[in-house]
C-alpha cells in the first residue's frame, strides 16, 4: 500500500464520518465532515452540468449519430435559464410561476411518459425472462410475480378477505417476500461494510 | 445494562469485522488457489472486457445516480474499482470506455478513476475528461441520457453497477436493444428484481459486492469477501436461534 496525501484525507474524513455515529459527542465533527463533502458536492455537480454541455457541444460540432438529440438538449438546458431570467425580472426570485410552467408543462410530462414506457418494458422483460431463463430460479420469479399480482389486486383482496383467507395474502406479500428482502439487504449492508473497510484502508481508491 | 450492550454492539462488530478482513488478507497473501464459487456475470464481463478490446468496440459502465453521501454510496465505490480493473484492461483498445452516472461527484470519480488507471498503464494519451459523462441529475434524465448514448456508441457490454430505481430496465432494454451485453447489479431491492427480469447477467445481493476477486483486484479483495460470508453465516444464525426463542416464548 502506497501512502499518499488524498488517502490521509480520505482516510480522516472516514474515520470522523465513523467516530460520530458510536461516539455522540463527535457528533458535531461528523456533521461538519458531510457539510464540507455536501459543499464540494455542489460543485461537482456544476462541473458535471459543465461536462454535460461540453460532450453535446462537442458531438453537435463534429457531428456524430445522434446529435440531433445533443441540440434539443442544448436547447432544454436554455429553457431554465430563460424562465428563471424572465421570474427574477417579474417578481425578483429565481423561482415562480414561468419556471414551475416550465417544470410542470415539459418536465413531468416528459417523465411521466418514461414511467409509463418503464411499465410496458417491464412487462416485456419478465415474458422475455421466460424464453431465457427457463430455471427453476426464474420460474418460482415468475410465479410470484404472478402471485402477488393477484393477490394484492383490488377485487381479489376483498374477496379473500370476506372468506377470511387474507391471510393467504400476507403470507406472499409480507411473510415470504420480507424473508428475502432481509436476507437480500442482510448481503448488501455486508458488502457495503467490506467496500467501507477498504476504502479505509487504502486497498481501493477511487480518488486516485 | 441492555442500552450499554446495544451501545457497543456497533463498534464490536465493526472491530471483528476488520479483523476478519485482516486475518483472512494475512493467511491468503500467498495463496493461489481459487477459494470463490464461480459467478457467471464476472466471468461474462471478463470474457467480454477481453472481446471488446480484440475486436475495437466499445465498452459502457454506468455508475447509477446514488452519489456517495449516503450509504447508496458503496454500490458506486464498487463500481468505480470495477471501472478501474476494466480500463486497465481495455487500456490498449482503440475505443476506451466510456462512463455515465447520475451526480456529478461519480463524475468527477470516474474521470479521476479513468486518468489514474490509463496512468499506471503507461498510455495516459488515451484519457479523454469527456469519457466520464454526467447523463441527468433525476433518476429518468439520467436514464435517458444513458440510452443516447447507448444508442451513439453501441457498446458491446454494458456494466450497470451503482444504485439505481426501477428506471434502470429502460438502460437494460436499451442495451440489449444495441446488441450489447448487460451485467447488473444494484444495492436497491427494486432494481434487484428489475434487473433478475431485464438484465442477461443480474447481480444479486451481496454478488454485486465481489467484483473486484473476479477481476483480479487483490489479496485485499477476497480477504474481504471471506470476512462477509462468515459474518453472513454468523449473522444468519443468530436470526434463526433469536427466531426460535421468539417462537418458544423464551426470549
């Protein structure tokens, strides 16, 4: 393991993050370490918006497959600028009625309409999942799919619960599907410290 | 007494965990038999990494939109130390990687991973800062932006590691749309289960977790991932005995 500076720093910042949770009274060191790292945050997410227009000029300038999509989001990125502009002039804030217009009229319609393509996809992956992935695995996936479909569906849910077998319902969708969640998110919190531990110990470094 | 032994629980088990790790990294240094079960989607990326570099494609890794503040945060360090092991890789390719995420700390991290990795190849010449693309900062423009560029550069795999919502079978259907192979895995339950449908190769649970033993990342590694089974078997049992005594009314 090779020392370096932005270890040390990477490695101090982690241990005040980590301090503060089993010592409460570093509780303040924590707080200030993720205030500064929510600061720089920031920033790096003006750099980000920075590269974003940077790679769609580029691909609009030389012309690659697929500009035409660079330039209307060159153009979206103008539209806030001009609606915030128009807001500060009329009413002195950089958020009112033209910006929420923008927000409401172009933004969510736009996401609501993926959303709504996300359904359709999903549909299609799981008939798709059948054709390959025809395992025992898959199909107990497909089953349950299925099952709890059923099951929580309006008409199904009163119906089992007027022969008082709702039950039957909790025990797909609360019982068995809890029982794989834990043992799911048991794995993921188990990952997540292994990938902390090694970041503190230098052996992974994404900071360079 | 049980609030000071609820107390202490946090920092023991965080200690014995690092001892794990040590201990397993000290006895394993030397050790060159494989000591992992086989993991289809690692042994895909490799195969893949090694037939992208041969045949001049692309290769597309896409960090999700989780950022680091937070525990979300792990599923993209995993990523990042993916992208490394695949850049040094495909560091003689025509076509370098390119790589999308959702906040512009990911951003920053992959170029910073990228130069690092090109770096200790010898061949810094072929970093490129807009390899490493910020694609939207919501969940769906990020997904979006993923698919464009998908759709530009028709990579011929696609690694989706990082913490993403269901939005991610839009990326995994634009993959294999493309022709591409997809390898996924997420800390997100939803995504898990969006991905065992969507993805050719899913990451499941702590699977995600284990990429760096399967792409050659060192002793380091594996030793982590010995501490994470143990514990997971520890842990397991002290569910089931805590079970039972529930059960028996002894607890």
């Amino acid at each position: 393991m090779k020392f370096s500076f932005s270890w040390l720093v990477a490695l101090l910042a982690g241990l005040a993050v980590l301090v503060g949770y089993f010592v409460p009274i570093l509780g303040w060191l924590q707080e200030l370490v993720v205030q500064v790292a929510v600061l720089l945050a920031s920033f790096a997410l003006l750099a980000g918006i920075f590269n974003l227009l940077g790679v769609h000029w580029n691909r609009v300038d030389t012309g690659k497959p697929g500009s035409g999509y660079s330039i209307l989001l060159v153009f979206s990125f103008i539209i806030p600028l001009i609606t915030a502009g128009l807001d500060f002039w009329f009413s002195g804030r950089p958020m009112g009625y033209w910006t929420l217009w923008a927000f409401r009229y172009i933004q969510v319609p736009v996401e609501a309409s993926l959303f709504a393509l996300l359904a359709v996809t999903l549909s299609y992956a799981a008939a798709r999942m059948l054709s390959r992935r025809l395992d025992i695995p898959g199909l107990v996936f497909f089953v349950t799919i299925f099952l709890v479909l059923l099951l929580t569906s309006p008409y199904i849910s009163v119906f089992l619960t007027q022969f008082g077998l709702g039950g039957v319902r909790n025990l797909f969708t609360q019982v068995l599907a809890a029982g794989g969640t834990r043992g799911l998110l048991l794995g993921v919190a188990l990952g997540t410290i292994a990938t902390g531990i090694r970041i503190l110990m230098g052996v992974d470094r994404p900071y360079g | 007494m049980a609030d000071i032994i609820s107390f202490l629980l946090g920092p023991i088990f965080l200690l014995v965990f690092v001892t794990l790790v040590g201990v397993f990294w000290f006895t394993g240094r030397k050790s060159t038999a494989r000591e992992v079960r086989d993991l289809s989607p690692f042994i895909r990326l490799r195969r893949v990494v090694g037939l992208a570099v041969e045949a001049g494609t692309r290769l597309h890794v896409s960090l999700g939109w989780g950022g680091l503040i937070g525990v979300q945060g792990a599923s993209a360090l995993v990523g990042l130390s993916l992208l490394d092991r695949i850049a040094r890789a495909a560091s003689i390719s025509d076509r370098p990687p390119v790589v999308t995420a959702g906040d512009g700390v990911l951003v920053t991290l992959s170029q910073n991973t990228l130069r690092s990795a090109y770096h200790a190849m010898d061949v810094d010449d072929q970093y490129d800062p807009q390899a490493g693309q910020l694609s939207g900062v919501s969940p769906f423009a990020y997904a979006a932006g993923a698919m464009t560029l998908m759709q530009a550069e028709q990579p011929s795999a696609n690694a989706l590691i990082g913490h993403f919502g269901s939005e991610v079978a839009l990326l995994a259907e634009a993959g294999e749309r493309n022709g591409g192979v997809v390898i996924a895995g997420s800390d997100n339950i939803a995504a898990q289960a969006v991905l065992y449908a969507a993805a050719h190769e899913p990451l499941i649970g702590e699977e995600l977790y284990a990429g760096g033993v399967y792409l050659g990342a060192g002793a380091a590694h594996t030793a982590s991932l010995k501490a994470q089974d143990a514990l997971r078997w520890v842990l397991s049992v002290v569910l089931i005995v805590g079970a039972l005594l529930k059960l028996m009314g002894m607890w």
